[in-house]
C-alpha cells in the first residue's frame, strides 16, 4: 500500500496564509486523483479540494476562491496553498488519494 506523508501545517492569524503538502510513496502517483479533506471536532470531514490526473481541480463551497490545490508529478507531491485564512478553517487537514489511502493529517489552526 501506499503512504501519503502532510506536513506545513501549524498555527496562523486570521488573514494569513499557509501552504499544505503532500507526498505519496506509492509508483502510481501521476494517475491518481488527489485530495485535500479536513475535520474539526465534531464535524464531519469534508473536502476542501480535489485535483485529477489531468489536473483539474474541484473546491469545498467554504474555499470562495482562497483556497489552491496543486500538483507535482516528479515530486510526487500534491499541494494546498491556502490564503486569507479564517479561525473557521482551523481543523486536521487530511490528504487523500483515489487509491483510498488516507495521510495522517497535519492540524491547521487560525487564531481569531
């Protein structure tokens, strides 16, 4: 199996910006769809953005436009470049891959 690896997260100020990142071990990387989930205590997990193979991408509602996911192919490494962040972000984000192979999360906090 595959292991997806987050890291970049940490704690901001509301306004602020942090880039997620995401590494997959697995030799199928270029083929797969990626995600970016979150979950905060609680609640549900829900996606933040999705991005395929061809590189399209797919956002939560909540994003309105802060929100970037990325790809990387010979990194092997899909990003989440998130700008104008509000303490309603603070949550773990989880990365995801078409695989159905979750990271482990990296925790994203936003202080009002």
């Amino acid at each position: 199996q595959v292991q997806l690896v987050e890291s970049g997260g940490g704690l901001v100020q509301a306004g602020g910006s942090l880039r997620l990142s995401c590494t997959d071990s697995g030799i199928f990387f270029s083929l797969r769809s990626m995600g970016w989930y979150r979950q905060a205590p609680g609640k549900q997990r829900e996606l933040v953005a999705s991005i395929d193979a061809g590189g399209n991408t797919n956002y939560g509602d909540f994003v309105k436009g802060r929100f970037t996911a990325s790809r990387d192919n010979a990194k092997k490494t899909v990003y989440l470049q998130m700008n104008s962040l509000k303490p309603e972000d603070t949550a773990v984000y989880f990365c995801w891959n078409s695989a159905n192979v979750w990271g482990q999360g990296t925790q994203v906090t936003v202080s009002a």
